[in-house]
C-alpha cells in the first residue's frame, strides 16, 4: 500500500458506526507478518466471549495453511481472509469498519524481518490505534500506551491481551488514534523525512553536494560543517570503463554459443 491520504490532512467525517470490535491486518500473506498469532490470538478473544471480526487483506504462499487454521480453530464467522481489495475499499475499512489495527509481526526462520512495515503508517494515518510486536523499528512507529500496544513477538496470548484492552476502550482507542496521526505527521511525513535524509547527504556524504542545493534548503550550515569536518564521511568511487565501446553482434554470439562437447 502506499500513502492513502496527505500526513497534514485528516481522513474527513468518516462514518465508523461499524467500527467496534473490527479488527483489520493488511500485508503479504508471508510468514513475517504473524498471521498465525494473530488467528491464534482471535481464538483467545473468541474463548473469552469478546465480540469482534478480523479481516486479513492481502495474498501470498500462506493462503492455504491460513485458510486451514481458521478452520481448525472453528473461527470462520470471525476471521476473514479477504484476499486484495482496490485500494478504496482498503481506505472504506480502515475509515469506517475497523477499531484496531493489527500487525503480529516476527522473525522469520531464515532471519528476515518486517523492518518498517508502512502499513502502520497508514493506520496511523486513519487515526487507528495499533497493536504489534516489539521486533526491527516497529517500536519508533508504535509507541506503547501513546498510539498503540505492543507485546514480544510469537505470544499470541499477549496479543489478544492487548486487542481485548483496545476493544473494550472506544475512548481509548480514539486518543491513540488521534495520537498516532500526530506521530506519523512529525515523524514519517515525506516532508520531513527527505529533509532529514537531504541533512544527513549534506553533512556525511562524500558525494558531490551542490551549495544552491544546500542553500535552497537552509543546509548551508550542515554543508560547512562537511567541509570543515576531519571526521570520517561516506565515499562514493566511480570507477570508469576503460574501454566504452560495445559489440553487440559479439555478445549475442556470446550467449547464443552452442556448448562445446568435451
């Protein structure tokens, strides 16, 4: 997904008379992005009699196992696989249908993570409360107790924990979500973030930094700064061909050759 509205506007005079108890994920159906805990977690908030309905958004490899699991757990009136949706229907659930937004993140077996899942971005964005998983930067999108909850990855108990909190507190989730939109402006703007990568070039970087460009942004201080620094900076090395030109008959014969029996 991409950003679904400007960080400085807001998300209007949605109508969210069917938000309560609407739980909404969004993302790849991959094994980083915790799908498994988080079905697991609605079947601790289904045993608990806490009334709800959770919508996955999204397809991938773990379709099927998913699929299989909600079956299992006899939660097929609760959660719903909704596989992609147009982006108006995205913004229609995150602005009207949805109370919580849910990310279980976790590690995958082979190391890889959800680094900067943009999906929290935008829930931010729709004045959501989120609940996810301290693992890589969720914690600087989500911040304990000011815009949502997070618990440790693979604990699905805790979890369910945090949704059930969220979903018995309407109030509360409206403070975190006005909270959140304000995190998201301050911090994830593009605004301000190519500011900060622009000051980070003009003050670190051994490429070439133009002084209009420095002046056009007010960086002319950071720029001196590189200049007149000893410190060590970031280098970029152009190494240039020595011979430019191109046989484009010799290399298609190149890739086209016949092997050689040996």
């Amino acid at each position: 997904m991409g950003w679904i509205w400007s960080l400085h506007g807001r998300p209007g005079s949605a109508d969210r008379s069917k938000a309560p108890g609407g739980i909404l994920s969004v993302g790849r159906l991959i094994e980083k992005k915790g799908y498994d805990d988080l079905i697991t977690a609605c079947g601790v908030l289904r045993d608990r009699g806490e009334p709800f309905h959770c919508r996955i958004v999204g397809e991938g490899p773990l379709e099927a196992p998913l699929k299989s699991q909600i079956a299992r757990l006899g939660l097929e009136d609760r959660v719903t696989l909704t596989g992609p949706l147009p982006m108006p229907a995205i913004i229609k659930l995150l602005t009207e249908e949805t109370q919580v937004f849910a990310l279980a993140c976790k590690t995958e077996h082979d190391g890889g993570k959800d680094n900067l899942p943009t999906v929290l971005m935008e829930a931010m964005a729709a004045q959501l409360p989120c609940v996810s998983t301290r693992l890589a930067g969720v914690p600087e999108m989500v911040l304990h107790g000011v815009n949502g909850l997070i618990s440790e990855e693979g604990q699905p108990q805790a979890f369910a924990d945090h949704l059930e909190n969220l979903l018995i507190d309407p109030a509360r989730c409206e403070t975190m979500g006005q909270a959140g939109l304000e995190h998201a402006r301050k911090h994830f703007a593009k605004e301000t973030t190519s500011r900060q990568l622009l000051k980070a070039f003009a003050e670190k970087s051994g490429m070439r930094f133009e002084t209009a460009l420095a002046a056009r942004h007010g960086l002319l201080w950071s720029y001196s700064k590189r200049l007149l620094s000893a410190l060590p900076q970031l280098r970029h090395h152009v190494e240039k061909a020595r011979d430019k030109t191109f046989d484009l008959e010799l290399f298609m014969g190149s890739t086209h050759r016949q092997p050689q029996p040996r």
